[in-house]
C-alpha cells in the first residue's frame, strides 16, 4: 500500500540476485468494491486470493538449486484485507476457502514490513495513487495500517525484517547497502530498522 515494496524487491533482485514475482492487481470487482456495492468486497477478495495462491503454489513446484525469489508481497495480506472489508458471514466462508489454501503454499525465508505511517500513505496517494485509490476513505486507510501493524506485531512464521519506510530513500545507494546487510544479518528474531538517513538525523 504505497510503502515502496514493488521497488524494493526489484532493488534486492538487482543487487543480490533473484526473480521477482510481482502481486497480481488486476480484478474485475475493485471499482464495485471502491463504489461500495454490495457483495463486491467478498467477490473482490475471492479473486485477489486465487490469484495469489496459483502465483505461491507454483513456488512449491521450483527446484531447490534455483535462483532466489522475491515477493512484493505476502500471502497473508489478502486475510488482512479480508477483515477490514467483509461481513461476518462473509469471513466465515472466505476464511474456510483461506484456510485450505494457506496449507498448499510456499512458507516465506524471510519476509520484510515496509511500515508507512497515516501522514505518509495520504500523501503518496494523492501524489502517486489511482482515482479510485484517491476516493478511499482516511478511516479505512488508518484502520488497514492498524491492522498490518498488529498481524506483524504478532508474526512469527518466518524471520521478520521491520523497516521504518516513512523516509527510507533508495535511490541512496549507501541506504540500499545499509539494508541490504542488515537483511544478510537475520535470524530468527524479529528486527528493526531505521533508514541510515533518519538515524544519522537522530545522531547529530
């Protein structure tokens, strides 16, 4: 969501090495989901979530010599969404479909959270974002972040990278390095880091 992750990841393929698999966002119910009506969002979040399983259960087919890939996103994040925008009964039935389709996926090595604030996300949207995307509600987009930022609280399926984003400039290429060791040094523990450029501020 406006956080930079589709450039990051075709940063880390450059830099390191890999393939990336890019989020599939064309869907056919999003403007009825953006207008409102009703049943779109459960028809949207039905399609976002087969889209995405067929991309990550062909990851399970691959052969373990390989390259690398990279993700500029996470299977998780339709299950987020899911509960920000479907009815109760609605989440009975996606989160049945859901948890079917989580066990046929490939787990994550390491996964990072680009963490964006309110403030920042608005202002990227109304510099970068679509018409529709402009239209979206300040709540639902304060309430989304809310909820990104409880599930990662609470993640422990895979390594975890914690990036403040807000200000995080890749076009530094000492930034781009600086993270890049910082993602050779994890382990198991969940980390968190600060944009060199914020830190030397917090420094002087």
């Amino acid at each position: 969501m406006k956080s930079g992750k589709t450039r990051l990841a075709n940063i880390l393929a450059q830099k390191i090495g890999g393939k990336v698999i890019f989020d599939r966002l064309e869907n056919p119910y999003i403007k009825d989901f953006y207008d409102e009506l009703e049943g779109a969002a459960f028809l949207a979040q039905l399609v976002f979530l087969v889209n995405r399983y067929h991309q990550q259960s062909r990851l399970l087919q691959r052969d373990l010599f390989e390259e690398r890939v990279i993700c500029d996103y996470m299977f998780e994040k339709d299950k987020i969404y899911a509960y920000q925008t479907l009815t109760d009964d609605e989440l009975v039935v996606y989160d049945r479909i859901y948890s079917i389709l989580t066990e046929r996926v490939a787990k994550p090595d390491l996964v990072i959270y680009l963490q964006i604030s309110l403030p920042t996300l608005l202002r990227r949207i109304n510099k970068e974002g679509s018409e529709l995307e402009k239209n979206i509600a300040e709540k639902y987009l304060e309430d989304v972040l809310g909820a990104f930022d409880y599930f990662f609280f609470n993640y422990q399926v895979a390594p975890l990278l914690v990036v403040r984003a807000d200000e995080l400039d890749l076009d530094r290429e000492e930034e781009t390095f600086d993270l890049i060791d910082k993602i050779k040094q994890m382990k198991k523990s969940p980390l968190f880091y600060v944009p060199l450029s914020k830190a030397n501020k917090y420094n002087k």
